[in-house]
C-alpha cells in the first residue's frame, strides 16, 4: 500500500459565530474571528489517498481523475465563495477548519473505486491545519 | 545602508468591481473575484527600511517600534476585515493586491524618522505580489 | 474525531555534549554541534491535538486556551534561551531534536479536558525533525 | 519511541510509459508526463526512522551514518540522473512518484541496526507526494 | 508605478555540455550536471511587470490575459520538456539557470502594452536562482 | 548583465548587548534577545553576483567556486559558532541582522574577478531580513 497526496488551493471567506449566543459571548469565544463583515484565507487542501500502485501505470490514482473529482467537488463550489452563505454545509454549522475538513470528506468519500481516501488535511494558515481520517 | 525587511500577516475578505460597469462585464473582467459574497486571502505584507545601522545598537530601525507601527496603522485596520466595506481607502476603490500596496505605503509613510520607508510588498498568494516604492 | 496542528517557534541555543565521553570522542561523535559555545536554530512546534469538534463552536480546541498553555509551558521558558543552562530537562540530559520533543510532549500532557494531545513535532532546522506521540 | 525524518533532495529526470500500450493510449493515460524526450524535477526525501533515543547521545540514529546510508543508497545513484535509463529498478516499471518511494524503501531497508525505518516520502513538486511504510 | 509579480512552474530536463571541450574538461567543469543522460528540476518563473494600476480595475496587467501570454509562449514550449531537444534557444546554447532567464525575457519582450516587463527571475532548485532586467 | 543568486545556512548563537548601557536598559532596548545566556537561529544567507554569462558555459560564475569561497570566508568561520565570542568582527559589535549582512559582505567581496558581488541578504528567522549591496 502506498499513499499519494495531491494538494489544491481555494481562496474563501468565513466568519465564526454561534447563533445561540449573545453578540457578546461571540465576541469573546471568537475573537477577531467573529468581527461582523467576515474576513477570509487561502485555504491549502491535501487530499491522500491509499492503494496499491497499479502494475501496469505505476499509479495509486489517476491524477486527472482525482484533480477532476477535487474539482468538481470541493474546489468550484469552495474556491472565492463566503463559505457561510454559499456552501450548505455551513448554514447552521461553524465554518472551522475542523468543519471545513470533515465536509471536504463527506464530499470525496465515494469517489475512488481502485483506491481508499486516506485523509483530508486543510490549512487555513501557514499555521493552522486540521486532518480527518473519516472516523 | 542597509536594508531591512520584517514580514506581516493578516487575513481579510475582499471583492473585486467596477461600480460603473454593468454585472456581465465585471464578471468577464474579474472571474471568480467578482463573485458577489466575496472571498478572502492570507496577504503576506513585507515591510522594506533602509538606512545606517545605527552605532550602538546594530539596527536600521528599533524592531518592537516597528512592530508597533504597522500594527497599528495595518493589521488592526485590515486583519479580519472586508477590505471593501470596513477599510475608507476601498471604499469606492477596488481592493486589488496593487491597490493595497499602495495603501500599505500611504499608512506607513512619514512613521520612521532615522530610516526611510523603502518599499511595501503584499502577497495576496503564494503566487502573486505587488510592490510598491512610493514612486 | 480530528486533528488539529497548530505551530510555533522559538529560537533557542543548545550545545551536544556527553559528559561521560573524552573531548574527542565528543567532537567525533557530534561534530560541529559539539564547539564549545554552542550555537542555535529557530526551531518550529508543531503541537497536535485529537478529538471531537465541539457541537456549538466546531473546534476541538478553544485556540486562544491552546496559544496560552503552549506559551507558558513552552515558549516562555524555551525562547531566547540556552537550552543546557536555562532548561532543568537538558542539565543532564543532550538537548537532540528528539528531546526537546519529549520535553515539550512532557509539559504539555495533562493541560487539555476535552480533547487529547496526539503528537508533538519539532523541526530544529528544515531538513530534520522529531516526533513524540507519548508511547 | 521517538520519530526522527531527516530530508534529502535529488534532481533527475524520468518519463512514463507502458511499454505494452500504443503511443496514443500513453499519451492519452499519462500526458505530458509521456513526451517523448523526458523532463525532470527536483525531487524531495524524507526517511522517517523511530526508536528509543539513547540514553547518552540523545539520538535515534547517529546522522551522519543516516546522512551517508542515504547517500551512498540513493542520492549518488538517482541524483543527476536519468531514472528509466541509469536505475535498474525502472528499466521495466514506470517510475511514478509511488514506485520512487517504494525502490528508495527498498534501499534502505534493513541498513540501520538500532532503530527501524518508519517511512519514505517523497516530492515530486510541491504538489504531489507519495510515501511508502512497507507494508 | 507598482510591481506586479506573478509565479508559474515548469518541470524540464536538461544536460550542460559545451561542444568545444572534451568529454574529461566538460566532466570537470559542469560535474554532474554533465552526466550524459541529462536530469531534470521544477523551475520556478517569476514574472514582473511594472506600470500605473488602472484607475478602472485597479490592476496594473489583466491578470488572466498575463496568464495566457506566460502560458502560450513560455509554459506550453518548455514544459516536461528536454530543454537541450525540444527548445531551439539551447540547441547551440547551455541551458543554464541564467541563459533560461534570457531566453524567457525574449519570449516574453513585446507583449505588454500598457506596463512593461520588469524583471523575469528563474529558480532551478530552491537555492539557486537568476534575474534578468533586459539590460 | 544577469543577477544569479545562491543560497546557503548557518546554524549560530548570538547575543544583543551595548558595553555602555546598563543592564535595565539593554534588558529594554533588545528584550529577549538580551536574555544573559544567548539565543539562536538558522541563518540563510543569499549571494547575489552579477555579470555576464560566459559565451562558452553559459554561467555568470563558476558555481563550485561560488560554493568553495562562501564556505570557507562563511559558513566555516559562522556555522555552529557563538558570534559574539567566535567571530572578530562581533567582539564589539552588536551581531544584529544587520551588522551580520555587512561583515558578510566585508568577507566576499574581492572574491570574483568576472563578475561582482550585488547584494548580501541574511534572513534571521522567516520573517526578519537584512540586505547589504555596499554603498
């Protein structure tokens, strides 16, 4: 078994507030998170998936068709979106990077046949990432 | 002289369009920028000094005063703001990564007086930056 | 249950040693990292945290609680410091990469309730880093 | 149990291609990747070794005999080189980044005494890593 | 004025060898970079530009149109290509690090309208790297 | 003309101190970079030379000789030192980012008779940059 990890970027905007809390008690859980017109990140995405290389390729996946699955599925409905207002996911759920990655999964299980999605790793900054692993 | 460069960052959402062209054409001209809930980045801001170290201390310019300076005049104002809504300079100019080295130059010019401002440069991504020298 | 990384740095000097060891069996041994007055690196933190996100909030982990347990466990007694004098883990013990892995997982390990530490990595220079998962 | 990777870096150049399909179907499975002539990439290495630091050197491994297996298994015989033509292991087998990992995985193998290789990554670009854990 | 710095990747092999010299003086002068089967790098291409941002966009190039110039007349003949082969400025030229930043200033030069071509700066790995201004 | 740049690291120790201030008032100019037992960094130290690339090599330098003169009037007498105590030119001159860029530059130029040294730029940490061209 081998893992392969392609990265993809989308550039987003979130805001971070609970709405069964006051403004006040938002403000002090979120900080500089909650201010009210949102502010945004390049969000880096890596995707790992798990199989065995191919005999024939050499290749865990096909590159395209996993580029074109990322695509198709996480980067056109994320990339330059408010990830509060246009992704369904986060209508009533908290735009975190933990939420962003367990979506991200939920939006990928499924797609790979010949191979297993391994983890999903978002960073929001250079110093912020979360990993899911589907359990 | 002797450069001296410190490095900044902070996370805003901004949009980019011309208010006197019609919703078709700003779509063409800024794509996925223009996309209307906005989006955001993590800039990368360098601050470039120039001047004599001085005799004693070794330094082009005091770091924690510098430090002290651009958070004020910068990352206060734009860390985890909408550039177009809470920042005056965007109001009815586009907040493009040109536009905000610019801004960045005209809030730190005249705050040093033993160095000069030498340049401002923003990385909106990894890939693209602009830079400005107040010429 | 997921991940959450979060980094940090600190900058440090240190000095290779072993006591019981003749000074050329030293010099044999660490070479350069054993000169006598020492020398340092800016060294990365890579602090992770396992568990479920927090119905209300969506993160593991409160940050700004995660920033001030590192801070004051971690940064404040190891930057800027001498790692062999200032640091009561390293006065008989080498202060390697792998150490101050384990040092850093031993003072962080009972200050989180909701969620559990998972590893703890440090980077002394790009090239080469420690991981300690507490087992 | 302590983790130590350490990161190499070697330059070479390769192209992929079955040699049981016609010229159109490899050029329609691997792309570019297939042109006729080759290219190449800046490959990056990390060997992740673990085991119990010894109690007096502190360290997993002694680096420089980790630094010189590396050298001597790998960087010397794929560094500046054509891997189909100069490295017997992609003579018949495409040498994707996931069958890079498992030959260099194979090098290393069974060279270190005191601890035990953990895992191969290895960067293609940026982008796209594979990594190997022999099993 | 402002600069504006956008970033592509190419991945190329190549082989530095001077027809003039013998097999021995070239193996001594480029060392393996002469090896003769040739090795390969992911180029990093920063391209600048420099002029007014545009009162309307506020931008000092169209992005996109930058883009496609870049694409058409750099990315699309140079990369996963053979750089000695493929390209005609290195048929009689050593594709070194340096002469690859001309040969892109000349492919880029007279393109721009409305700013100019600043500076075009190549890397070869992440340590080394050549500029080139047109003069 | 073409600007090739090279980059290299240092791994040292230094403190920030002036003999004729008091103990009170280094402790507030340099803060922790005072702290009495030292502190480090991994340096990275780019060289900028520029000329003309040679008509036969292709190169503005011959980069084996580049490497050899950094090394030994650089790295050799820096890495894994104590500046302050090792180095002459720090013995009673504050080792600052900036100080370190121009006794760089002290010790290269006059190296290369077919091109000149441009510019000496010192990172400090990754976001603390100091540069040097000799005026």
């Amino acid at each position: 078994m081998v893992k392969l990890t392609q990265s993809f970027e989308f550039a987003a905007s979130h805001r971070l507030n609970c709405a069964n809390l006051s403004e006040s008690e938002n403000r002090s859980l979120f900080g500089k998170c909650n201010y009210p017109h949102g502010h945004g990140h390049n969000y880096i995405l890596e995707v790992t998936l798990q199989g065995e290389p191919n005999d024939s390729t050499g290749g865990v996946v096909d590159l395209p068709f996993l580029d074109c699955v990322v695509r198709e599925r996480v980067i056109e409905p994320f990339d330059h979106r408010n990830l509060n207002v246009e992704c369904p996911e986060f209508s009533e759920v908290n735009p975190t990077v933990e939420n962003i990655a367990r979506a991200i999964w939920q939006r990928l299980s499924g797609a790979f046949s010949n191979c297993q999605l391994a983890s999903v790793r978002v960073w929001e900054t250079a110093k912020t990432c979360a990993e899911y692993s589907g359990e």
